[in-house]
C-alpha cells in the first residue's frame, strides 16, 4: 500500500491531522510540508491508480473538486495562479498537488514547476498550531467540516 492510500484510510478513520475537509470526491488536505504557502493535495476516495480509471461522474466530480479547491486557494492565499499535478508516478493512488503560486516569487523559480523550482523535503514542515487558520480559511471558504 503506497503512502497516498494510507493517507486516505487515515483520513477516513480520522486520524489524518494535514486534512482539510471531506470533498465529494475524496480528502483535501494540507501538505505535510509547505514550499509555497497553501500547498494542498486532493487525495481520491475511493483510492484509485489513476484519472483514467475514474469514469463519467466520478471523473468530473475529481476535476471540479480539484478546480475548486484551487479556486479556495486564489481566494485565501492571494496567489496569483494555481498549478495542478497529477503524476501518481510514485505513489500510485490518485492525487493531485494544487500549489498556489505567487508574483512575489523568484523569476527563476516561479516559471517553473514548483516541484521542480522547490525542494519539498526541505520546506517548512506542518504545524497544525502554525497552519490552523489557514485551514480554517479554507474550510470556510469550501463550506467544509472539520
């Protein structure tokens, strides 16, 4: 079981602390670390190895979810644009990395991929006590339980 499916039974049971909230098409949640402010994962429920295997509905549910957690991001964060990655090369359970970018950004780096401008492994970690009113921003902002 890759780490993105143990992400998602966490959630459901609760015992995930980066979520965000329940979406129609599965767990918004934070990341566990922050190279950008607001960096977010929409992890699918039910786990599933890719966009493809979704079909009708539950594909175009995945992609308004994703779109409008990004649209929650412009919104809270006052990013200038959302980027939106889908590889699920690694971790092969659908996800998708919906990190904000910013104008205030480096050239250099805000014309590139973010996972590639960014070393997420030595980003600023999670911190429920720092990232809480962020959270609840966007929990607001979504019309979204804790």
């Amino acid at each position: 079981m890759d780490v993105i499916a143990k992400r998602v039974i966490a959630a459901r049971s609760g015992n995930n602390p980066f979520v965000i909230g329940r979406m129609k098409s599965g767990w918004l949640v934070l990341g566990e670390t922050q190279p950008l402010p607001g960096y977010c994962q929409l992890l699918a429920d039910p786990i599933v190895s890719s966009l493809n295997d979704l079909q009708g509905e539950a594909r175009a549910q995945y992609l308004l979810d994703m779109a409008t957690a990004g649209d929650a991001l412009l919104a809270v964060t006052g990013a200038s644009r959302i980027n939106y990655e889908t590889w699920c090369n690694l971790a092969p359970s659908l996800h998708t990395h919906i990190v904000p970018r910013y104008v205030s950004e480096e050239e250099d780096k805000r014309i590139k991929a973010a996972s590639i401008a960014y070393d997420y492994a030595a980003a600023r970690p999670f911190s429920l006590e720092q990232d809480k009113a962020f959270m609840d921003a966007m929990r607001q902002e979504l019309g979204l339980k804790a």
